[in-house]
C-alpha cells in the first residue's frame, strides 16, 4: 500500500511540476515600428495567455525604423533591420544584433553592420542559426551576413544585385527585394522580388556565407503580381507567396531536392464585392497544423482566410477586420492558438483568438498601443 502511495504522490509531483513549468514560462512579443508619431522604436511586450493581454516591459530608441525583426532559433538572439544607415553619410540601412534576457526577454546591442542596401525592410535567419540574410526594398539586393557564436553579426559575406523590371510602371520599374525565407532545413533560401515578379532561388553556402543560384533558379509570379512574403507548409511539400500589387495568394508544390517551385492555384485576398480600390498585401502565413492559410490586407484592413487542401488548392473560409489600419505584418502564436496583428496607421497590436476547427479568428478585445506598429515576432521563454 505504501508502495503505491509512493508512487501516487510521485506522479502528482511530477505533473505539479510540469504544470509549474508551463505557467512559469513567459511569452514575448517583440514589435518593430516607423519613426512616426512617438515611436520609441523596438516595443518589447509580454503577453498573459490566460486573459491575453499584453503589458509593455522595454523599448529601444537605436536607429530610424526597425521594420522588420527576427528571433534566432535558439531564442536567444533578435535581428533588427534599420532604414538609418550607419552615420550620416551611408545610403543603406543598418542590420543590428541583440542579445536576449532568458529571464525577462529584454534586449541587449551586441553590433551592427551595413545592409549593404537601401531601404531594408526584412531580415531572417539560418534554421541552423549560421547566417542572417536581408533583403534590401529600395536597392533591389540582398545580403548575407555569418552569426557569430556570441549573436553577433561578422560582416556581410555576399551581396546580390538583381536586375530588371515587370508590368507595373508605377511599382516595378527596378528590382525591389522584399522577403528571403530559408527551406526547413536551409538548403535552399526564396528571395520574393516584387519589382521583377519573380521568387528567386539560391542554395547558400554555410561555411563561406556565399550563395549559388539553384538549378532551376526562380519561379516567375503572374506579370504584375509583386510577390511579396512567402511561406513553407509544415510538410514542406507546399509553399504559399502574397502576392502585393495583385492582391492574391499563389500556392506552389517544393521539390525538395531541387528547390523548384510549380504552380498550383491563385486566389484574390479580397472579397468579391470590395469597395476597397487601393488594397495592398503584407504578411501570410501557415497554421501549424497545416489546414489554413491567412494574409494581411491593407487597405481592406483585415486578415483573409483559406483552407488549405493537400493538393495545395485553397478554398475561401473568412475575413476578419483587423481593428486598425494598414495591418502590414502579423504572427501567430506556436500553438495556433493567437494571432497578433500590427497596424500601423491606428498604432496599435490587436490579439485574436484561433479557432482550430474552422479557422476562423476572432478579437479578443485586447491590444497594445504602439506607434506606427509594423512588424511582430514572438518568443516562449523557458
């Protein structure tokens, strides 16, 4: 008897413990934001899963517009891209380095370098953590930088120059670099040019930090699309790309061994009946479970929402009004659970709550007042 009481007792520790653990853990939300209206720069926020709200614990006021932010996949280091150059004189932006309070999930400068371009406007990483890739809007380039083993950045180890134009006279009369997203494993990166309407594919070299073109080397996006993000389905078999000047998502089957990407399906981000005549896309991303698929509007100010077959087909689920203006970047969280939105014209970060049967959002009545909000990424500290 005593015998089982032990174990009794063991196994309702045991399950304290974990239960501890889990709600002793911290989220973070790291927000970048435009040098507008009060902007303090980088907003670190906490977010409280259980009543979803967020409370404001840092900002860091380094350089003009940290646009776009990104977290190493150990947790332990963030990446900023700043439209400010390095002094007064550089042309080009700033990449910069921090490093992250395990406990607080405060952020600290390790160093800069040069974007090697102007107007950065994304940054991402190695999934093995090696080498930061950056894409530079306004030069129509990108760059690769190798991580050191303490965060911080080395100086750029290749610079890509792209070339040429598409239908568009207004947006796409040059290149404009807009988004590099590595494969899972990092084999291949796709860099979504919006002023050629091409998504360009390169195999990176990690020990020398440079980048070959793949065989087949880029998938060309319908004549003044704009692809501007992208995104792996969690099989990797799929890939999806929002598309900007067109408002649509473009679907994509990934041949892993190759990198080439084919064509699958194209669908409008904007209902039928919109009134809207100046929408633009931002932001896309996959649930982690694989069955749907959401892009930002802005314009139309609100998330868009398809269901994802698994030949790569999408079929029409929602819209959800974003409560603000200009939502250029969202994420969700881990779990599929929430998603946060940035708005950047109504300044603010508004939580929704997922429904994982239908895919659905919906507004939690939560948000967080941040200036020219632009970008969110979030962090689960242990």
């Amino acid at each position: 008897m005593k015998y089982r009481s032990l174990i009794l007792l063991s196994c309702l520790l045991l399950c304290f413990a974990t239960v501890f653990a889990q709600s002793s853990s911290k989220e973070i939300l790291y927000v970048g934001t435009y040098s507008d209206r009060g902007s303090q720069g980088i907003y670190v926020l906490e977010f409280d899963r259980t009543n979803g709200k967020l409370t404001e614990i840092q900002t860091l006021d380094d350089k003009e517009s940290p646009s776009f932010l990104e977290v190493h996949p150990n947790g332990k280091y963030l990446y900023a891209v700043y439209r400010e150059g390095m002094n007064a004189n550089d042309k080009s932006g700033t990449v910069t380095a921090f490093e992250i309070d395990s406990a607080s999930g405060k952020l600290s400068k390790l160093n800069e370098q040069s974007s090697e371009g102007g107007g950065p406007c994304h940054v991402s990483i190695d999934p093995k953590g090696k080498l930061a890739y950056v894409s530079n809007y306004g030069g129509g380039n990108l760059a690769i930088y190798p991580i050191r083993e303490d965060g911080s950045l080395g100086e750029a180890s290749d610079r890509i120059q792209h070339h040429g134009s598409s239908v568009n006279e207004n947006r796409q009369k040059e290149p404009h670099m807009h988004s590099i997203i590595p494969s899972e494993n990092g084999k291949f990166i796709y860099a979504s040019d919006l002023g050629i309407d091409k998504i360009m594919i390169y195999q990176p070299d990690r020990k020398s930090g440079k980048l070959s073109p793949a065989k087949t080397p880029y998938a060309a996006s319908t004549p003044g699309a704009g692809p501007r993000h992208f995104t792996f389905h969690p099989d990797g078999k799929l890939a999806f790309s929002i598309e900007e000047l067109s408002s649509t998502i473009a679907s994509y089957s990934v041949d892993k061994n190759s990198g080439a990407l084919t064509p699958i399906d194209q669908v409008a981000t904007l209902p039928e009946d919109a009134q809207t005549q100046s929408n633009t896309t931002a932001d896309i991303h996959v649930s982690p479970d694989g069955k749907f698929v959401y892009g930002s509007n802005r314009g139309h100010d609100s998330i868009v929402i398809y269901k994802i077959d698994p030949s790569g087909k999408m079929s029409y689920v929602d819209h959800e009004p974003t409560k603000g203006a200009h939502p250029r970047n969202f994420c969700m969280d881990d779990k599929g659970e929430f998603v946060f939105v940035a708005n950047r014209d109504d300044d603010n970060v508004v939580v929704f709550k997922r429904d994982a049967a239908t895919g659905k959002l919906s507004y939690t009545g939560n948000q967080a007042k941040v200036p020219a909000a632009v970008c969110v990424q979030q962090l689960l500290l242990p």
